[in-house]
C-alpha cells in the first residue's frame, strides 16, 4: 500500500490513520470500523480535583467530532479509559445527553480471538484507530482536522452489506 498518498503537509498523524482505514476497509469490503476514545485530556479537559464529574469541559472540535461519528452506523465508538465505574457511569450519561453514544466500554466483543480475527485478543481489545493524549493525540490540534476529514467523509459509505470477515488462515496449521 503506498502510504504517501495519505500524507497531506500539516495534517495530524491520526488523519494518515484514518484515511489509510477507509480505504483499506473499502478494498477488503468492511463494514465496520472500531475508534478508541481516551476521556481525560483527549476528549475532555482534565480537572482531576472537582468532584462533580457530571460537568465536562470538551476541547474545541471534540464534541462535534463525536457526534458527528456517532452518527454512522460503519463506526463502532470504544470508551477506553481507566476511570472508576461510578466516574464512567457520569461520563456515559453526559455523552449520551451530548449526541455522543458509545458502543462498548474498554472492550470490543465484536472481534475476538475465538472467532479467528486477526491475532490473539483474549487481553487486549480490538481496535482501527486510538484517540489517546499518552499516545501522541494532541486534543487542541487535532480535533478540528479529525472533524473537517470526517465532514469530508460523510458521503463515503461502505455497503451495508460489507462486514468484517472473521475467518483467516493465516495464523492456522
């Protein structure tokens, strides 16, 4: 695959990922594709101290980037954070008010070891893109491109009929 072709100058690395993803997944007739979510200093301003947890601070560009790959049904959206329980109950609720609706919380059942997709996912989840400040996302830059591609995308619609295959040979005797 000439990866050259996704490279756009002043572009963030995580655009070259998501292009890359969409025209992969149309070559290999996919449906779906997985996006993982940080929360804390990804999606949302941190302020570890404040105790009201039901008020999130969302950097420019995040929520309406959320919410506009929320509304595809090709993009299935992972929480992935370490947040308490109680913490990601308030989280889920606030999105969920906000037009933001995630599919699975620090997991994807969709794709598993067990049915043969791509390696071996008994401790880690499957994902095609990760939205992680530790991970070289840098929220105040990047969320307005990711959102300008994903308006440029918004009519490139995979066939419903599409779906990821699970059975490989590859990794089998």
């Amino acid at each position: 695959m000439e990866y050259k072709k996704y490279i756009i100058d002043g572009e963030p690395s995580i655009c070259f990922v998501i292009r890359r993803l969409f025209d992969h997944s149309f070559e290999k007739q996919w449906y779906e594709k997985y996006f993982a979510f940080d929360i804390h200093g990804t999606i949302t301003i941190p302020d570890y101290r404040k105790t009201d947890k039901s008020v999130i601070e969302f950097y420019p560009f995040a929520k309406e980037t959320l919410q506009l790959i929320s509304k595809r049904d090709d993009i299935k959206m992972i929480v992935s954070s370490s947040s308490y329980p109680d913490e990601l109950d308030t989280y889920l609720k606030s999105f969920k008010k906000n037009d933001i609706h995630f599919d699975y919380l620090n997991e994807n059942p969709e794709i598993t070891h067990s049915k043969g997709s791509f390696g071996y996912y008994q401790k880690k989840y499957y994902f095609n893109v990760m939205f992680e400040d530790k991970a070289g996302f840098r929220p105040y830059d990047d969320w307005e491109a990711v959102y300008n591609l994903m308006l440029e995308y918004s009519d490139k619609l995979p066939d419903k009929k599409w779906h990821i295959k699970h059975k490989e040979n590859y990794h089998k005797d």
